[in-house]
C-alpha cells in the first residue's frame, strides 16, 4: 500500500515516519511537509536512504501541487498531520491555523475524492472537546462530548474535523479521525512545555510557568499515540471517531519539577508568568473505544516516559541547540 503521510517532519509526524518505515518495509511512503518553521529535516533525515520513504516540500493548501502528487503517486491512505499546532501561536496570529488547519484538510481530502483512495485519517486533538474543571476528577472526554473549544487553534482543529464528518456523510469518503492528548517525546519542537522546560534548564535561565501552574494535561508517549493512529488507519471503523489519552494527568508544575529533578536543576528557575488567555484548565481523556476495539494501550507510564524522554533530549542537545540558533533551517538541501 502507498501512504501520503502529511506533517512528517513536525514532532508526532517525524516519529510516525520512523515507526512505520521500520514495521512495514513492504509498503510505501510519501511524506509532504511544508517545513515550516515548526518543520525540520533533521528529524527525518536518516530516512532518506530508505527504499520505502520519500519526501517532499509542498504545501497541503497548494491545490496543484497537492492535484499532482496525487496523480502521480496514486495513493492508497493519507494521514494528515499537518498542521499550525501551537496555541500561543494561534492566539496572536489565527489565520494561518484556519488556511492550514482547515483549508489544508479541504485540499487534501478533495484530492482523496478526485483520484479515490481507502482511507483518509485526520489527526486531530482533545482540545476541540474544550476542557474540564480542576475539581471534578470524575469527567472525562469520551467521543460523545460536544465541540467547544477554546483557543483559534483547537476552533481550527474542530472546523477540520467537521468537514471530515461531512465529507463522510456527503460524498461517502472513507474517513477516520483521531483525538489525542498532550504529546511528548523526541524531537518536540522547543516551543511547546516540555521541550522549553529542558531548553531553559541546560542554561539556567528562568521557567516560564503560565499563571499558577495548576492546569492539568492527560500526558501520552509519542510512540504510543502513533501505535494507536496506525491501528486506526488499518483496522478501525470508517466514518469513527477514536479517543487516544495517557491516564497520566499532571499538574504543569509536577511536570516542570519532575524535569528540573531529573537534570538536577533548582525548583528556583521557576517564574510564574501571566496566565495564557483561554486557558483550558484540564484535559482528560477516556481511551475505552480504541482498547476494546483495537486492543490499544499504552506501553509508557508518564515517570519512565518522560526520564526516557529528558535522557534523549539530554543526548540530543545539539538538535535543540540547532533549532535555538536557526540553524535547522539549512537541513534541507531539495
Ligand atoms: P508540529 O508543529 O511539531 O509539526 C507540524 C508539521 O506540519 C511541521 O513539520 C510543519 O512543517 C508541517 N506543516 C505545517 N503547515 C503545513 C502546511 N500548510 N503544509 C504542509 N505541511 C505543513 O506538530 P505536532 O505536535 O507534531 O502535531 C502533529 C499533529 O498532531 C497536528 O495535527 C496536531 O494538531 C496533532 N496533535 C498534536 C498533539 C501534541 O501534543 N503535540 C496532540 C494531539 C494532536
Ligand atoms: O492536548 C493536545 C494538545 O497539546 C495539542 O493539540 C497541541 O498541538 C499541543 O501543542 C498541546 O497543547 P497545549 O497547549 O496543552 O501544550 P503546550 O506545551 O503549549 O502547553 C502545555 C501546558 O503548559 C499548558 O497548560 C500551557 C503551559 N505552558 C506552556 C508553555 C509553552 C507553560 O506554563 N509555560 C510554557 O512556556
């Protein structure tokens, strides 16, 4: 089978690549990433040599290029994980997140409907269920919870998701849609909690933690998230909806102390910084659909998770150290 795997040189996507290229070497895949900013050949590219990866610079909004690949590449799945993806970003600057989030799922699933295809897969998120209150421990997001977001960014994903269900029920293309819960791992890009916490750490410059750092993330290993995005796409339901979540709610500042320990670093880095505006108070997130019907789980728990993850990133100062200085941007050589 040939995949179109959009988004693989971000952070999930880059980690989808290297998985899958490993576990199926019989099949095909095609990776279109615009490298924006939050894009970076680093990440995949001791993939190059592989008979079965293949990468190529465009955007998923570029209609003819998108029209092209597809003609002639014929392929059979496409997993979008493209996407603007930071919340700060889109509270600042939103329009990119709906051309990007919204339109770039319209580009790509037209293509699937023009040249036909088996399966189209958005990864999507927990956020367009909106969030939780800290003191209710007994809520949970399951598939049935209404849209209501929050952020720009999480109100693109939701719009993105919508037209997936419509182009189910409209045209009968074979969709699915996965959403998940806060990612992390190697090579997140160092704008996002965890990464920014080590980057900030290894010099000693402050922690920016947003308000009074009791919001809480349902935390999930990369490779766990992309386990269950690849049971998805080959066994699940089409025209579903599948919750993928960590059962590892922390506070952020258990999560910036666990860190700061494990470097041997002083809880005195900590800065308490204006709160996000929106800020969603709680993710948590019920997995039962995807255990019973795919027999998903976790492999990770959150403490050997995130040493395994420091410990990687520890290894690998040098490619946060060439994101920081800019140069990554030079990776890609076309
Ligand atoms: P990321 O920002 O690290 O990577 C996004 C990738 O998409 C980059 O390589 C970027 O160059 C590419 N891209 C952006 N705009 C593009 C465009 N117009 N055309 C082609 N490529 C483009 O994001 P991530 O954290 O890896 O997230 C991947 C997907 O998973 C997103 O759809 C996100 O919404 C979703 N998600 C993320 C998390 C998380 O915790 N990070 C959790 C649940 C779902
Ligand atoms: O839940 C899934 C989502 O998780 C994904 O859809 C998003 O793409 C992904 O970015 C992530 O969103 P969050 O906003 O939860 O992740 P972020 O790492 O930006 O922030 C995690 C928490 O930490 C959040 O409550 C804000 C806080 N924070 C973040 C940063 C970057 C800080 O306190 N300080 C910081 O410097």
């Amino acid at each position: 089978m040939k995949f179109l795997i959009t988004g693989g040189a971000g952070f999930i996507g880059s980690n989808y690549c290297h998985y899958v290229t490993e576990k199926y070497p019989e099949d095909e895949f095609v990776c279109l990433d615009a490298l924006t900013y939050a894009g970076n050949y680093n990440n995949i590219k001791s993939l190059e040599d592989k008979p079965n990866f293949k990468f190529v610079k465009g955007n998923i909004t570029d209609m003819e290029l998108v029209d092209k690949l597809f003609a002639e590449e014929k392929f059979d799945v496409v997993i979008n994980f493209a996407a603007e993806s930071h919340v700060d970003n889109s509270i600042k600057n939103p329009r990119i997140f709906l051309e990007t989030n919204i339109l770039g799922t319209q580009t790509l699933m037209d293509a699937c409907r023009k040249y036909g295809i088996k399966r189209y897969h958005q990864v999507s998120t927990d956020e367009v269920y909106g969030d939780l209150p800290l003191d209710r421990p007994d809520l949970v997001f399951t598939e049935e919870n209404p849209i209501k977001t929050s952020s720009p960014y999480s109100s693109s994903k939701a719009g993105a998701d919508l037209l997936v269900g419509a182009y189910y029920r409209t045209y009968g293309l074979p969709v699915s849609i996965s959403r998940c819960s806060n990612n992390y791992g190697p090579y997140q890009f160092p704008e996002k909690l965890i990464p920014v916490v080590f980057s900030k750490a290894m010099k000693d410059e402050k922690i920016p933690v947003y308000g009074t750092g009791e919001n809480v993330r349902d935390w999930i290993h990369v490779y766990d998230h992309n386990v269950g995005v690849d049971m998805i796409v080959r066994n699940g339901r089409v025209g579903e909806v599948y919750n993928l979540g960590g059962h590892s709610e922390r506070t952020n500042l258990t999560v910036v102390k666990t860190i700061l320990k494990q470097l041997g670093k002083s809880e005195d880095l900590i800065e308490f910084v204006a709160d996000r505006k929106g800020h969603d108070l709680r993710y948590a997130i019920d997995s039962t659909k995807a255990e019973t019907e795919l027999g998903w789980n976790r492999t990770h728990t959150f403490e050997e998770g995130i040493k395994e993850t420091i410990e990687w990133y520890v290894n690998n100062q040098d490619w946060v150290d060439n994101i920081l200085s800019g140069e990554y941007k030079e990776a890609y050589k076309g």
